[in-house]
C-alpha cells in the first residue's frame, strides 16, 4: 500500500520512508524469504559443483545413534572393510580394531582413512562411549 508510505526528503531528495508497521514486517518476513531463497541457490550450486555433499539422514541418525563413523560412511560409501584399509594403507584388522573401537588409529592413520571416505577428518573421529572405551583399550 504505497500511500501509506510516507517520504521524507532532504536537499530535495528521498531520505527516509515511514511507513505503517504492519508493512514494515511484511517486508522483513519477505527480505528474510529471499535470504533463505539465495543461501537454498548457493548450496544447490555448490552440490552441482560437487564441493558439497547431501548426507542421508540413515548416516546421520547411525552416527547419532552410537555408530561408529568409519563403519558408518564406509557402509554408505559401499566399501568393504578390505577396500578401505587398502586405500587408506592399512591391514583389514587394523581397520576391524578401529570400527569396534577395540584400537584407536593414529592421527595419520584416521586421516588416511577419512581421505579415502572423501569426508573431513572431524566426521570419522569416534565420539561418546565408543571414543572412552577405545581410550582406556589402548
């Protein structure tokens, strides 16, 4: 409703608009949309661009759950054990040890492993009891 806005000038030129408030959160909610719109854009670009990846809400949940990161991603990333550990450059035990979390990897082992996953480092550290238990196995 542009007659209700009312312009201000200075010097002959607009320099504030007062209009009702009512208009004044309409047009928030809709800047806010449009961020949202923009932010939705750039992600989907950067998924086309495949710098950034959709994780199932399975892997999610599995991890949530208490499931060890590794065996999680690398079941979603439809790898054997046998498979990973070659990538990563290690024997399948080690790996076996690692996902029960009967061993703790090395920092150069887990980022092995995480490259060969093609996920962060912080996405395979183990957390929670599994992480304690593996610290007092060592």
């Amino acid at each position: 409703m542009k007659e209700d806005i009312q312009i201000i000038e200075r010097d002959g030129k607009p320099e504030w608009a007062v209009l009702p408030y009512e208009e004044y959160l309409q047009l928030l909610d809709q800047s806010e949309l449009l961020e949202d719109i923009r932010d939705f854009d750039v992600i989907n670009a950067a998924i086309d661009r495949r710098e950034e990846e959709l994780i199932p809400a399975e892997v999610v949940y599995a991890i949530l759950d208490g499931g060890n990161p590794i065996k999680v991603w690398r079941e979603y990333r439809e790898l054997t054990q046998q498979q990973l550990a070659d990538t990563a450059g290690i024997s399948k035990p080690y790996l076996s040890q690692i996902e029960t979390g009967k061993r703790m990897g090395t920092a150069e082992i887990l980022s092995a492993i995480a490259k060969a996953l093609d996920v962060s480092l912080d996405e395979v550290l183990t957390t929670g009891n599994n992480y304690n238990e593996a610290k007092h196995l060592k």
